[in-house]
C-alpha cells in the first residue's frame, strides 16, 4: 500500500477530505494532474462567496433569515422531482446542508481563521414567487481574502502534515483509471505527464512520459467538474434549456475537463441529473486572459436595461440579479448567443462587480482601507470595472443612445438593433422612476433593493432615467454564455460513499465536490442559490475525509 486514502484531485473539496484524514493520522496521497502551482484548484479563481443562513453579519444588516426560510427557499429552487431515484440521495444531502449552514458552518469557519465582510451580498434573488427559485433574504457572504482565502487553512494544513510525513503529493499525475477488485477500490491507475512550469491558471501540456499505478484500502475522488470542457457541456445540454450555444466563454480553467466522472463510471458509480447545470449569462471576454477563452462574470446589481441581441427587452424573471437559469432558458429561444446590458456611468459605478479572485484585488488581499475607499467611499467604478470598460471587447461608450446602438451593432457580423426599438422601450422605462410608485418589475426591484442597507450603500444606485444626460455618459455591454459547474454527477450517500448501479455503496470509494454533484449527485437540483459551490467542496469533503478516516 502507498497510502491509506488516496485523494483524486488537489481542489478545495480534496483539501478538505485530505485535512479531516490527516486529523485523524492517516496517510494521504493526493494525486493531481496538474503541477504545484495550481494547489486548491478552481476555488482559488473564486470571489469566496458563502451560503449562511442567520449569520451575525445578517442580523447587523436587518436581515432575518431562519433555517425554515432557507429550507423553503432551497426547495422552491432544487425542484427535486427525482425523489424515487437520482434524487434520493440529493434531497437528504440538501437538507444536511442547509442545517449546516444555519448551525455548525459558521463557528466551524471561525476556528480555521475564515473571517467574512460585514456587508452581506443579495444573489439570486429569484423566480418572484414566494414557493419558487430564489433568496428570500440577503444570504452571500463573501469572504475576505475571497477564493484564496477559504483555501487558506487547508493548504496550510495539507502542507503542514507533508511535512510530518503523513501527505505525499503526486503532481502531474493523470488518474486514467479506478483499480477494482472483488467489487472493491484497490487503487489507482493513470499517466506521468511532463513536468510543466506554467503559471497557476495556464493551461499545461499533455505530454505523457510514463505511467503510474497507487494502491491504497480507499480513494476519494474529488477532481472537479466540467466548466472547462465545451464537447461535455454541450454533449448532456438539457433539451428544456433549448439548443447549446455555438459560442461561449470559459469560467475555469482548462483542466476542469470532467474526465474523472466516465472514470468513476467505468469502475461502477452511478452517474446522476448529468443534464443539470449552471451556467451564466452574464459572462464577458477576458481582455487578459489566463486560460483558452477565458470569460468574466459580471456580479450585477438590479438597475441595468436587459435586452436580447434584436433588442428586446427580456421579461420577468429575467433581471439583472434575479434567475439565472430562467435567464439563460429565455436567450436560448432567440436564436442568439449573446445579449445585452445598457446602462449609464452612474450605474457601473454603484452596481457593477466582476467576479473572480483576480478581479477583486482589494478584497483579496484583505485591504481594508482600499474596500472601503474603493467600494464605498471613492467616485468612480472600482479599478478592475474600469479596466474591463476601457479594454474589453464587449464594451462601448457613447453620449447619446443612437450613437452607443450604432456601436453595439459594429460588435455583431450584422447589424441587430433598432435604435428606436430599444428608444421607445428605454423611455416606457424611464417614466416609471418619476415618483415612488410604478408599474415596472424592475423599478420595484431597484426600491425593494434599496430598502435593504447593504444595497444601498454598496450595491444598488438611486433610481433614475437611463437617457438622463447627467447620469451619462451611456453605456452597452455585450454578454455571453459563461461556462461554470455541472450540478450532477456520482450519486453518494450523507457518508460520501459512492453508490453503484445496484444503489449500495462501492467498497472503499467516495466522491466530494462538484464531481459528486456537491453531495448526493445533485445537492442543488435544479437551481443554485449561490454560495453554495464553495460550501459543497467544504461540506462533502468533510463527510467524506471523516467517514474515509473510518
């Protein structure tokens, strides 16, 4: 035996399961096939947000959240409508989770050195019905030092038990198969590939000089999903979301190719909701790319005009902010990739953030003075919001409406918009913001938004008319589909023990993270509510280093 747990994947959710193990005195190997550099995997290009559920930065906020309310609301969003079958095991995992983040997470997080912004982040914010998709409340809390920061105290603890002997790393290892015997994990089995000294984010070669092969009593697969790999996403597109885009960008990097859940598959786990996945609308070119096709989230507030590449208006629920899936149903059946933001300097300044470690400089270097001189006291947009605005290729700037269309139409191989079209329905708009009471969804978004003081300091501007020249100058954003998770994968138990066809656990083999749906196979359903990718690889690699330590 190399090891007494061999952990698949060098991700935030393998961090944790190789920490609880290690806790516990066992021997982990961690295989990876990416270098050293990329240490915590994609968790470390995170903005560090957070799911918890009547946390004290809520309750300094005004908010009151109770896990009944979150439990309702993660129902009105999962949909769970498998429970005889794939969702069986997602459905209880959903529940554990929930109860995790209104009870233990909190404390738990304190302890590992986690600390969270005062302010409390509103995503999600819903289907508009009361038993639909949707945060009821405030719940994302965002944590300082953003990605890298929730890694923090894993890397240092993996590290840590390196160095007394108790973690071997095997990077550049590339897992190619699960060794079964007797219906049973025996190990593994994969390729050497080349060493490589790219950068942390950039993709790696592929050049295979060897083969490997660990043998260990357990292994936890916890490697990821399938952002990276455009074949996969568009091979299970689920046909109620239309047809999958011929164009879009990449939210992860090139490694998250999802190779490991045919792998799992082949040595008999079950694979489930494969056809579930999320994926924004929202996303943006990276002028400076770090991977192939690197795109860009933009973290919207409410008050953006959302038109549709012929320059439709998009309808209820379709909001900056509000259903991401609903968003992206409804641009499936444009015929179109792409679509559109038009807004004002004004808006950009207070609403737009981009999401991603590296857009958020300030944050993620725990600088205090910057976060507030630059988010809440400065003028201007923060600095990576500008930066995109000056260089990216999907903005463009004008002081008047007919000449930013004229502009938003030299982005596209021909010319979509109306610039009357989009005038008549702007103005029906800008009517509405005249007094206190109005008509449009989206302008009671904007005051119901307000109400709640941490959009209003921070992330909501004062209502005003798009086409009023003191808010100028305009401006256009073209948006694309991003990439990001699958909400699927290998079915487990609340023990993260990997089911097989037959529904009975797989002797020695767990799955955790975004490979195992983030618990059960699909913790979320259909429906994310967001700050809960990075608490799945937090919880499902706990259950599954401390049900592995045995």
């Amino acid at each position: 035996m190399n090891a007494d747990v061999i952990v698949v994947g060098a991700g935030l959710a393998g961090l944790v399961a190789t920490c609880e193990l290690t806790a516990k005195g066992k021997k982990v190997a961690v295989v990876d096939q990416e270098s050293a550099a990329n240490l915590g995997g994609q968790a470390f290009w995170s903005f560090g947000g957070l799911f918890l559920v009547d946390s004290p930065q809520q309750r300094r906020m005004g908010v009151k959240d109770s896990f009944e309310l979150a439990w309702n609301d993660w129902q009105g969003s999962a949909q769970f409508d498998r429970l005889e079958d794939e969702d069986s095991w997602a459905v209880r995992w959903a529940r554990a989770y929930v109860e995790f983040a209104a009870g233990e997470k909190r404390a738990w997080l304190d302890r590992l050195g986690i600390k969270l912004l005062p302010t409390v982040g509103w995503a999600e914010r819903g289907d508009l019905r009361a038993d639909g998709h949707g945060n009821s409340v405030p719940r994302f809390h965002v944590t300082w030092g953003t990605g890298p920061g929730v890694l923090r105290p894993f890397v240092a603890g993996v590290r840590q038990a390196a160095a007394r002997g108790l973690v071997t790393f095997y990077h550049r290892h590339r897992v190619d198969e699960l060794v079964m015997s007797g219906g049973a994990v025996k190990g593994v089995r994969g390729t050497l590939l080349a060493e490589d000294d790219s950068p942390r984010g950039v993709a790696s070669n592929r050049d295979e000089v060897g083969e490997f092969e660990l043998a260990a009593p357990a292994v936890i697969v916890t490697s990821g999903g399938i952002g990276g790999n455009h074949d996969m996403v568009r091979r299970y597109w689920p046909e109620r979301m239309g047809s999958a885009p011929e164009s879009m960008v990449t939210g992860v990097p090139a490694y998250v190719d999802g190779r490991m859940l045919d792998i799992s598959a082949e040595a008999g786990a079950r694979l489930v909701n494969r056809d579930r996945m999320w994926h924004y609308t929202e996303g943006l070119r990276n002028w400076d790319p770090i991977w192939p096709g690197h795109g860009i989230r933009i973290l919207p507030g409410p008050s953006s005009m959302w038109f549709d590449a012929l320059g439709r208006r998009l309808p209820d629920p379709c909001l900056p902010g509000y259903d991401t899936l609903s968003t992206l149903r409804h641009l499936r059946g444009t015929g179109h990739d792409h679509s559109w933001f038009v807004l004002t300097q004004r808006i950009i300044e207070k609403e737009f953030a981009l999401s991603g470690s590296e857009q958020n400089p300030d944050i993620t270097r725990n600088d205090r003075k910057a976060f507030l001189r630059e988010r809440l006291l400065g003028k201007g947009a923060p600095a990576p919001v500008e930066a995109f605005k000056r260089n990216g290729a999907d903005f463009v700037v004008a002081g008047t409406l007919d000449e930013l269309v004229a502009k938003m139409n030299q982005l596209t191989i021909e010319p979509l918009l109306d610039a009357d079209l989009v005038r008549r329905q702007i103005e029906a708009r800008d009517l509405q913001v005249a007094n206190p009471y109005s008509k449009d969804s989206q302008i009671q978004g904007i005051r119901n938004a307000r109400r709640y003081l941490g959009d209003r300091l921070g992330r909501t501007v004062t209502p005003h008319r798009i086409l009023d020249p003191a808010a100028g100058p305009l401006i256009g954003v073209m948006l694309h589909v991003l990439t990001r998770k699958t909400l699927g994968g290998i079915q487990t138990d609340l023990d993260s023990r990997v089911l097989g066809l037959d529904g009975r656990p797989i002797d020695g083999l767990f799955a955790a993270g975004e490979i195992a749906g983030f618990g059960g196979g699909g913790v979320h359903g259909y429906n994310a509510l967001e700050g809960t990718f990075l608490g799945g690889c937090l919880f499902s690699g706990r259950q599954a280093g401390r049900a592995a330590a045995g």
